[in-house]
C-alpha cells in the first residue's frame, strides 16, 4: 500500500515521541483531530501503528511493510499503483517531450475528454525525433498506440497479474484503467493509476525483506 506523504509523517512523528496522543499529533502538524483520524484509522488497521487505551499511539515494526506475509497473488493492484502523467492527445510532441521526463516515466497516457486513448512510451519518442519530423508541430496523438490495441488491467486484478502482463507483451508500464459506460451505450476506460516495472520491483524487495 503506498502511504501518503501526511501518513509517512504521522509515522516519523510517532517513532521520535511515541508514546503520543492523537491530540499530541494533530497539534504537531498543525491540524485537528477530526482531520487525523482517517489517517489515524487506516495506519492501525495495516499494523503500523498500535494505539493503546490511555497511553496513545505507538510504532509497530509488525507494519513496517503492509504486505508482509502476504502472497503476491492476494495483493491486489490498487494497493501497489503508482499516479500516472497523463497528457491531452492534441499536445505536441515536444511538450510530451519535456513531460516525460519532468515526471521521470517511461510512458506518457493519453486520454481525450477524460478517457485513456492511447499511450506513448521512450522508444516511440526515439524513433519520431530521429525523422525529419516537426516535434514542435505535430500532435503526439499522431504518433500515439491507440485504444483498444493498449493492454491494461483493474484495481481488483493482482500484482502477479500486472507482472505478467507486463512481461508477455515487453512493457515498461500499464495503466490501471477503470471502464466506464455512457449513455449511447459505448464502453470508455478511465485511467485511475499505472503498474510499471519499477513498481514491481519495489513489491518484490519489499516482500524479501523478512
């Protein structure tokens, strides 16, 4: 499960001062107890935290990972996905440039009026710029794979799943896609996250670590 950056904080707080009381942390990070306790909520129930009536809060090295003693194939898709950079398919190719590696990915999604479209990854930027075409003026939707030939899967599929699908078709990364049908009757998929190999591998070391 990949925590959020006000979790890793309420981690690290309690590590230095614990025992502490949900009042003790909120006061710490300048918010109300109200606002915690989701937070609060979710670090107990993964095992991270163990809160003990009249004491406070205290750190467990049981949670030190969620999936500890989990098998791969039980870990489901939403607890590993990572945010993917998502570009409109009329930007052109040079700012899809530029994105790629502001956000340090290996593949840019495409989406148009909200709904994945396509995908571009490193190799197809490579080929494009050694052409003799304008980057600066053509639309990266040009040069985009397009739906439906783009492999995805969902929240409930398992990492082992990701891993390999990920595998078989010789992928960096794979969005994770939630379908969505309109009035008319047509089926879209809304990007919601991506799996890429980075992200497996972090799962695996993560696992090997007992």
């Amino acid at each position: 499960m990949k925590l959020t950056k006000r979790q890793e904080e309420i981690i690290e707080i309690v590590k230095v001062n614990q025992p502490i009381t949900s009042e003790q942390i909120a006061d710490k990070l300048n918010l109300t107890r109200a606002a915690l306790r989701p937070d609060l909520a979710i670090l107990t129930m993964t095992g991270i935290l163990e809160a003990r009536p009249k004491v406070g809060y205290v750190y467990s090295s049981k949670g030190e990972t969620a999936f500890k003693h989990k098998p791969i194939k039980e870990i489901k898709v939403a607890e590993i996905k990572s945010k993917p950079t998502v570009v409109p398919e009329d930007m052109s190719i040079y700012d899809s440039i530029i994105q790629l590696f502001i956000n340090d990915t290996g593949t840019l999604f495409v989406e148009n009026k909200g709904y994945l479209t396509g995908a571009v990854s490193r190799k197809d930027f490579l080929k494009i710029t050694l052409g003799n075409t304008d980057i600066h003026k053509v639309p990266i939707g040009i040069i985009m794979t397009r739906m439906p030939n783009i492999i995805t899967i969902s929240d409930e599929d398992s990492a082992f799943e990701a891993a390999k699908r990920i595998i078989e078709h010789e992928i960096d990364s794979i969005p994770v896609v939630e379908k969505v049908r309109t009035e008319d009757g047509k089926e879209y998929c809304k990007i919601t996250g991506k799996v890429s190999k980075t992200t497996i591998t972090k799962l695996f070391l993560e696992l090997a670590r007992d």
